[in-house]
C-alpha cells in the first residue's frame, strides 16, 4: 500500500470527513487512482437536480454571518400566531457563511417586453378588476369579504410573494396588514426601505374559510394572476415568504430550509426564499435566519447592510 493511500485511509478512520457519502467518495477517488486516474474534469458548473437546471454562480463576499456576532435587525413582535398555517420544517436552521455559493435555477423564459412605467397601474388595474370577478375556487368566492389584490410602488425592484389573505387582509383589501404584516413592514424597515418602495402580494387573492392552506387546485386557479402582476412589474429581485410562495413560483417540493440561501431565476428575476413572518411570530428564533436571508438580499441588491 503507497504512503498517500495509507494518509488518506486513515484520515477516514480518524476524521474530518464523518458519513457514508464522503467515505464513499473518497474510496471512489482511491480506485481511480489505483486504476492510474491522475485527473478528474473541473465541473462546468452545471449541476442536474429534479425536474430543474441550476448554475454555479458566485460566492457570496458579504459580511460575517457567524451568530455570535450577527448585527441583528429591531425584529420583534409579542403577537402570537392565530391560525395553524406556515408551519415550517424544524430542521431549517441552516446558516449562512461568507463562502457560501449562489446558485441560479433556469427553469423558466424570460420576461416579455417591458411594460412602460406610465402604463403599469392601469395595466395592475386590469388584472385587479379579474381578480375581484374571479369564481374559479368556489368555495374561496362565496366566503370571501373581497378579493387582496395588491400593493406597493407600480417600479419597484422588490415584490414580496406571501401566501393567502388572512381575515385582516379579507376585510381590508390589502396584504400584509395583520400581525404578520406589521412583522414584515418591520423587516422591510430594517433593510433601509419602506412598504412604497416596494410591492406586496400573495399568491391566492382570496382567503380560504378559516385560514386553511391553500389547496392545490385553487393555487393552480389562481397562480396566473400573480404572475402576471409580475409580469407588469417585472422586478428584479423577489422575496418568496414561506413555502406555499415559493413552491409555487419556483414548482420546487424542496422546503424552505433547503431552498434558502440560493438565489433563484424566474424569468427576468432573481428570487430568494425566506420564511412567511406568521412563522417568525410563534418561532422567535428564525427572526436571525431570515435577517441573513435579507442581508443577503440586501448584499444582491447593492442596498447597505
Ligand atoms: Fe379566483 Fe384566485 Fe379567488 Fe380562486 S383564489 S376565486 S382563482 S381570485
């Protein structure tokens, strides 16, 4: 046995490479070079994942994220969370490092032709006025108050994609207006903007009896309005909160622990997935994961952080 094979041998039995997975790779990497491999091909960057294309892009050179000394933002809500939904994985709390890779999905086309500045609130209004026409769902039609269109600056270069209404957004017309809302309005502070810099919206304009999840179906339903909201806004960064927004705009099954820290392409957008503010409110804790999210957002966006 060559002196380099028998280092590596025991840097697997002692360590730093703990797993089936390493072990196996690195017993792979020892055969091929028992077969006389010396080289392997640098990747393009082009990795295959399910039903997706995603690039290696950058790495991120944003500041410090270790939490011993993370800048926390003025986060903080002593509401508590009044309905079952955006329950997130428990096992999310994945961090951000300095190192840490961006990643691009490509799985849809580009944007069409840019819709003038001037022309975009009569062109939201159109879409507005099918929303409130909308009885696609049934059920959402006969018991909502009205339908929760949208908000926000008609040039912004943040949406932000929520959920569903709940019963404050059904009654008032707007999203993000509870005590989630306030929660995001407080974290859209935070990055140094205002909810008019801005744009709000869900992806299900109507509320579903009792604040349910959205079922498949009336996401399928209702998934074109949103989307061509963004189609006149054309943004260039979207912030995905929770996982209904984000899987339903990336078609991702992934959770949103898993989904974070990647930036995302859909259409002419960079889009970053980050947890719904009603989950902030009954987990305190994550309040520092989606302030990375934002900083790295922030970071894209050549805002301060
Ligand atoms: Fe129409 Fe959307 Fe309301 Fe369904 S949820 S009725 S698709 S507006």
């Amino acid at each position: 046995m060559s002196e380099s094979r028998k280092q590596l041998e025991n840097a697997l039995a002692d360590g730093p490479f703990p797993g089936d997975v390493t072990r196996a790779v690195f017993q792979h990497l020892i055969s091929l070079k028992a077969a006389g491999v010396t080289e392997l091909p640098k990747s393009d960057g082009i990795v295959e994942f399910p039903g997706l294309i995603h690039e290696t892009k950058t790495e991120y050179e944003g500041p410090s994220t270790s939490v011993g000394n993370r800048a926390q933002p003025a986060i903080s809500s002593t509401s508590t969370i009044e309905t079952s939904e955006h329950k997130e994985p428990a096992d999310s709390g994945k961090l951000f490092s300095p190192s840490l890779s961006q990643t691009i999905f490509e799985n849809t086309p580009s944007y069409g032709p840019t819709v003038d500045t001037a022309e975009r609130p009569a062109q939201l209004q159109i879409v507005q006025d099918q929303v409130a026409a909308c009885t696609a769902c049934g059920e959402l039609a006969s018991t909502r108050t009205q339908t929760v269109f949208g908000v926000g600056t008609s040039s912004p270069r943040l949406v932000f994609v929520g959920e569903a209404p709940g019963a404050d957004e059904d009654r008032l017309g707007e999203p993000f207006v509870g005590a989630a809302g306030q929660l995001l309005t407080k974290i859209i502070g935070a990055m140094g903007l205002g909810r008019d810099d801005v744009y709000i919206l869900n992806t299900l304009k109507c509320r579903p009896p009792g604040n349910r999840n959205p079922k498949e179906e009336e996401l399928r339903n209702c998934c074109q309005f949103a989307e061509r909201q963004l189609e006149i806004l054309q943004p260039e960064f979207i912030c995905c909160l929770g996982s209904i927004a984000a899987k339903t705009l990336l078609n991702s099954k992934q959770s949103i622990g898993r989904m974070r820290g990647t930036f995302y392409r859909w259409r002419g957008s960079q889009v970053l997935v980050t947890y719904h503010p009603a989950y902030l409110l009954r987990t305190p804790n994550a309040k520092r994961l989606v302030w990375d999210d934002m900083k790295l957002l922030m970071h894209e966006m050549g805002l301060k952080t």
